[in-house]
C-alpha cells in the first residue's frame, strides 16, 4: 500500500483551519465555548495553527462524564480548540483513510451508517435465506479502552508517512490511555484498528456475509460449522495482532430462531422490528409529553428524530398505538387549503428518493400555455436548527427526520398520475425519470410506488441541499 507524505501544510493551512472551526461548530453556536472561540476567531486560529507549525501544540486535558446508552461509557470531551484541530486533520485524512475500509465497515463513515448497515443486512437475508441461516454475533471486550497505542501508531504509518503530522497524530493518540470515545478522530482510529480484520475475514477467510459497526460483528453463514471456524480464527486474529478479546457471550444461533439483535434492531429474514429498549424509550418520552399536556402534533414534532429511527423497521403498530399515527407523520400535513410551505427543490434532485406526498394543485405557466403542478411532499433528511444550520447529536451524527418541501414542474403525466390519487393522507412514493427518445436531455416523470429493496445498496437518504 503506498504510503503518503506532504500532508501536515494541508492541516495547518487557515483556510482548513477555518473549514475545521465551522465544521466543529456546527449547530453549536450557542455554547459558551464556541461563542468564545469565535469572538476572536482569526487570531485564535492564528495562534492554533503557530502552535502546530512550531510543534509546541498538545492535545489538551480531557473532561471526563459517564453516560449511559445503555450501558455505561466513559466519555472523554477536549475544549473546543482541540476539536478544531482534529476536525483539521480529518478534513484532510478521510478521503486517505476510507478507501482503506471494506463496503462491509459502516460506522462514521460519510455515506453509511446504521441505516445503511440494515439496508445491506435485510437485503442479504431476504434475497439468499439459505446462505444466511445462521449468525455469528461477537462484540469485543472493552473495545476503545483495550486498543493498543503502539499497535495503533504502525496501523497510522501503513498509510501516512509525513513525519509532521505522524507527531500530531502520535500526541492525540497518548492524550489517554486506549481511545477515548467522544474524540472525533476516535471513530476513525477504532475504523483502521479493525480494518485488516476486514479484509481477512473476506479475502482469506472466504466470509460472504459480513457486517461490522465498530467493534459489533455479525457473521451469515448457511453451516454452523463454517462459523465455529470463523469464532477459532477470529479469537486468534485478535489476540496475536491485536492484543484484544471478544466477550465470552459470542452467540451462534438459527437466524428465525431469535432474530438478529444489531444496531437498535431484531431482524429476521422478512421482517425487522425496533429493538424492546429503543421502543420502550419512544413509549416512555410520549407518556411524558401527554402528561404534559402537548397536542399529537406537538408530540409528533418533539420525536422527530425517534420516529425517523423506527420508520426503517416494521412497527406500524407500535406508532398507532401511540397515538401518533403514520410514521411519515411527522410534520404536520396540510389541509386542502392554505399555502404550501418548504425549500423549493428541483425535480432531478428528488426522483428515485422515498416521498410522503401530501398535496398539490395545479395553475396556469406563466412560462408557457401549459399549466404548472407544484406539489408538496416530505423527504427524509438531516434535520436543521432555528438557523439553518444542520442538527447533529452529542457524537457528531446528523439528526435525521422527515422534512417538507415542494417542487414546481410542467410535467403533464406527473399531474395526471396525481390527479388519480387520495391525499386525504399521506401517499408513500417515488418519481421516476424515464427517458424519452434517443435524446438524453428529454424526458418524462412518473409517480411509482416506493419499494426499499430497490434502494440503492449502502445508500442513506442524502440531505437535500438548500
């Protein structure tokens, strides 16, 4: 693998530097720590990056808090300058970095993710239920605390040979003992530990189904045998060039037998559920909120996000029962009068996207002698603050929900096929660009019916660019 040099000027350039600090900052202006930064903003990025050219930068102490998700973590937080800088050195390593992970590596990875992960995984086990009969199921012991510093710096110096910046990436690595979760650059560095055990598992060890998010692995297999195999390796692998355990808890079972428990979810060859705690959380959270004396909408609205996790497992009934209807209900949908409101987007940026349509109506072109459909739907994308910025959690994920916009166009069979449908409620669906002729610039749009196994493998739903 070819080694790359010539890379700590590219972290230290302001003008990265000044990408890092929005970056960083994001949907976190109003914080005391990133208002103060940004009070004096070029001369503290001035004096950041004086300190990496000089080599007299160390990474900072940590503040320490245990959360619980459920189960206990101790999360490590660094003061925002710090997290400037490693927002710096990300910018310029994700795209060294990610081409070294297989397809089968979801976690913080741009373009997956858990939903990306349940995507492949349900479509494995729909589409060949005899060659995914089985699991193998392993999580590590004491993951991020256990990865060792010096096998962690070789893993660094297989890829990056630029002395400057191995220093830095050397002085973040010794800032704790193990790899401290909350670090930005955490992620990737769990990413890389494990990312020859990737390619073994595939390449040499001759695993078809394989799926890892962090240190959580799930193994398909059609023979319980060929995975006893696996575990012996695996156990031997970890130990002997990792210095890692797996927890003694490893399961391999029947697939329809239990389910598949991963990533929040219990899957099954033809059907996924939300895992007991998580819809016990949603439960708990509405209970609390009607207690309160909130309406349905104003409750839709406050669990967004939950209900956005759960509309891609099979729990219809779980949402009805608690009062809050359809799972693409959560926003508002409009009545037959009144004005639509939502970002205009173009209609190539939305074809072959899931839609809840939810109105439309039809007026003369002032363009032409045709009329002008504009209609109103939601798509599922990252959720943005009281500012536009966009929202991302406590471990810097994006904060997805469904999100109204609309969408002008001239497309007659567009309107025909609208004019067809009941929208009393929300219509689940996709438009279709078909071409038409030999031209490629010409063509027509169709509405068809939303089907999730045609999704695009390792896809999550893009935020719509506004």
């Amino acid at each position: 693998m070819k080694r790359i040099g010539y890379l700590f000027d590219k972290v230290c350039d302001l003008d990265n530097l000044r990408m890092a600090e929005a970056n960083a900052g994001t949907g976190k202006g109003s914080r005391q720590e990133v208002a103060q930064f940004r009070a004096n903003l070029e001369q503290n990025l001035a004096e950041l990056r004086a300190e990496l050219v000089n080599k007299t930068y160390h990474t900072s102490e940590y503040t320490c808090f245990i959360k619980h998700e459920p189960k206990e973590r101790v999360i490590f937080k660094l003061p925002y300058r710090d997290r400037v800088v490693q927002w710096a050195i990300m910018q310029v390593l994700v795209s060294i970095w990610t081409p070294i992970f297989t397809s089968d590596t979801y976690a913080c990875i741009k373009g997956r993710g858990v939903h990306s992960l349940l995507v492949q995984l349900r479509k494995d086990l729909r589409n060949d239920p005899e060659g995914t009969k089985y699991c193998y199921k392993i999580d590590i012991r004491k993951f991020y605390p256990s990865i060792t510093h010096s096998i962690l710096k070789q893993v660094v110096r297989e890829r990056i040979k630029d002395p400057d910046l191995l220093w830095l990436l050397d002085d973040i690595i010794d800032s704790a003992d193990g790899v401290p979760i909350g670090n930005y650059i955490s992620q990737y560095f769990a990413n890389l530990y494990l990312a020859e055990l990737d390619h073994i598992a595939k390449e040499q060890w001759g695993v078809k189904y394989y799926y890892r998010y962090a240190d959580d692995i799930v193994i398909l297999s059609d023979s319980k045998e060929f995975l006893h195999g696996i575990h012996t390796k695996m156990v031997q692998y970890l130990a002997e060039h990792r210095r890692l355990e797996l927890k003694p808890n490893y399961q391999i079972f029947p697939v329809e037998a239990r389910g598949i428990d991963y990533v929040g979810y219990v899957v099954r060859h033809n059907y996924c559920l939300a895992r007991k705690r998580n819809k016990k959380a949603l439960c708990k959270i509405v209970a609390k909120l009607r207690h309160k004396g909130l309406t349905g909408e104003e409750i839709r609205l406050r669990v967004a996000s939950r209900l956005g996790f759960i509309v891609h497992a099979d729990s219809k009934h779980l949402i009805n029962i608690l009062g809050v209807k359809k799972l693409h209900e959560v926003r508002k949908t409009p009545g037959n009068h009144g004005q639509m409101v939502g970002d205009k987007l173009h209609i190539d940026k939305i074809t072959g996207r899931e839609l809840h349509l939810l109105r439309y109506e039809l007026t003369p072109s002032k363009m032409n002698s045709g009329d002008c459909l504009k209609f109103q739907y939601e798509l599922y994308e990252q959720l943005r603050d009281d500012k536009g910025q966009p929202q991302i959690d406590e471990h810097d994920q994006p904060v997805m929900g469904w999100v109204k916009h609309i969408t002008f166009t001239g497309s007659k069979t567009l309107a025909e096929d609208m004019a067809d449908l009941d929208l009393s409620e929300p219509v689940q669906c996709q438009i279709v660009r078909q071409p038409c002729g030999d031209r490629k610039d010409r063509a027509f749009y169709k509405l068809e019916e939303w089907n999730e196994p045609q999704q695009a493998v390792g896809q999550e739903p893009v935020p719509a660019s506004h």
